[in-house]
C-alpha cells in the first residue's frame, strides 16, 4: 500500500512533540505553534489514520495502542529524514550517535567508552543525554536518541523495545574515610538509620534494588535522606557528611581504590540489575551507532572479567 500523501511533515512533527510531552500545550509551546493549531493537525492525522492515537486526559495525554506502533515507525523516519538532510547539506564524515546514558554507567563505563571511541574515530560525534529512564526511553521511542544505556529492565516505560544485556552490576554501601563504620558495624544494625542515607529516586529500579539490600540485612531506612540520580552530588555530600551511600559498584570503584570512599562490609551484596543497551529494533542502526555499540560490549566485557 502506497503512503498516503495527505500525511504531511507537520503531523508527524505534532505527533512526536505531544507524544514526548505528554501534554497539547507544551507541545505547542515546544513547536511554536497555538494550542488549537495543534489539536486541529492531531485530528487530522487521526482521521486520515482513522483510528485514535492519544487519550486526553485531566494531568497528560497518553498514547493508544495505536499511537504507541505509530510511535514506533513515526520517530525514526523523521529522525532518518533529518540526517539525510545533514548529510546533504554539510556532509558527515565521522558520524553521530545519540545516546541516553543513565547513572548507573555515567561515571565509570562511558568514559572509557568515550576515550577509546575518540582514539579510534576522530571525526565522531557523541551527543550524551542523563536523566531518568522513563525520560530517556520516552526520547528513545521518538527518535531523539539511537540508544539508551544502562539498567533499565524493570521499567515499563521497555516495553516494545529490544534490550540486550551487558553485564550484572552490584550495589555496596560507602562512607568517607574517618567515618564511625569505616572501622567496623555495630553489632545492631538499625542504628545506621540514625546516619543520613542517599539513595536513587523513588521509583526508579536501582532504587528498588537499594531497599532490597538494606531488607536482606534488617537496616530500616533513615527518615532523613537524600534522593538524587547524580553520583557527582552522591560523591560530594558524603565525601562531606556522615551520609551513607547505597552506590552501584561501578560509580565508587576508582573511589574505593583511592581511599577516598570506604565500602562498608554489610556480609551480602545486591546483584543490582542487568545493565546494558535499549533501542527500537525496527530501525537500522547507522555506522557509528554501530561503533559506539562495539566499543561499549568491550568495555563492559572487561568489568565482567575483572568483577
């Protein structure tokens, strides 16, 4: 079946913004055009589609099952659209790879990613995006990234993407040096819910993983904590308080072998989750996405080994 030609460039634009939105109004604020401009261009794609493709409700607007395969086939061909034009007009020669990087690897695997990617490829690009999975999944779907990176299995936000694992990552509880548990635990553990703990947004599977550990040994959670996604923040604040870190391995590891964190010997670790890559299957990754993708299996195959 031939494409339909009443389908034009803005509707997919419409739809996209307000499928990453989740909202009319911000999206026409996004795309500079008036709320009822962009309600009127929903209908009519959802006329010539002749099905629904969002439900409209009091908060956000969500996708159907209709607007979510639509999602799925819309974002890539504009985003193919787009390089092809840049590709036209400036010429590309090394490539660029958006991806979506969530905490668990920011601080430990990407750059090494990053430093062997930049000695092999000198003309590549990296555009790197941190935030919450949902987020990132949300930009994945709509074409603005080509990968996310990261644990994110236990998301729903996955579903119809394809995953695949590159390694298990564990969770340890870390202080600063000097700290009273640097030493040794006391022998009742509920007195670490006097100290303040940081963890993981709520909400999130790493957060879920971190309230495991601390149920495996009986410590109930201090009223009194900090809730980030960042391991710069995480980092400082400790480095500076008698705080309690619940830290994937990976983000305090080079800290550990410096001395500039303590891990705290709880007697059992959280396997933490199956770290590795998303992205929408139905779209051919280019070259140097393909790269990207080689260089960061290599990396993560090396943490297996030396785990």
């Amino acid at each position: 079946m031939n494409l339909d030609n009443r389908i034009k460039f803005r509707h997919l634009l419409c739809f996209l913004e307000i499928a990453q939105q989740r909202s009319f109004a911000k999206a026409a604020d996004a795309i500079a055009v008036s709320q009822p401009a962009i309600s009127k261009t929903i209908r009519e794609l959802e006329e010539i589609l002749e099905v629904r493709l969002f439900e409209r409700g009091k908060g956000e607007v969500t996708l159907t099952e209709a607007g979510l395969l639509f999602l799925r086939h819309a974002g890539p061909c504009v985003q193919a659209l787009r390089e092809g034009m840049q590709l036209v007009r400036g010429g590309e020669a090394g490539g660029l790879v958006r991806v979506g990087v969530l905490s668990t690897v920011e601080s430990q695997v990407l750059p090494e990613v990053l430093a062997r990617l930049h000695e092999r490829h000198r003309q590549l690009i990296v555009n790197v995006a941190t935030g919450p999975s949902a987020y990132l999944l949300g930009q994945l779907r709509v074409g603005d990234l080509d990968l996310v990176v990261g644990r994110m299995t236990d998301s729903p936000d996955i579903h119809g993407l394809d995953f695949e694992h590159l390694y298990t990552e564990a969770l340890t509880l870390v202080v600063r040096p000097g700290h009273p548990l640097s030493q040794a635990l006391p022998a009742d553990l509920a007195t670490l819910a006097r100290y303040p703990l940081v963890l993981p947004l709520p909400g999130t599977t790493i957060r879920r993983h971190a309230e495991s550990l601390f149920v495996q040994c009986g410590i109930p959670l201090s009223p009194q904590r900090l809730e980030t996604l960042s391991p710069t923040l995480s980092r400082q604040y400790v480095r500076q308080s008698e705080a309690l870190w619940i830290a994937p391995l990976d983000a305090v590891r080079r800290d550990l072998a410096s001395g500039e964190l303590i891990e705290v010997e709880l007697g059992v670790r959280e396997a933490g989750g199956s770290v590795g890559i998303c992205r929408n299957g139905s779209v051919p990754l280019s070259l140097a996405t393909q790269r990207f993708c080689d260089v960061l299996r290599e990396v993560a195959s090396e943490l297996t080994l030396n785990h």
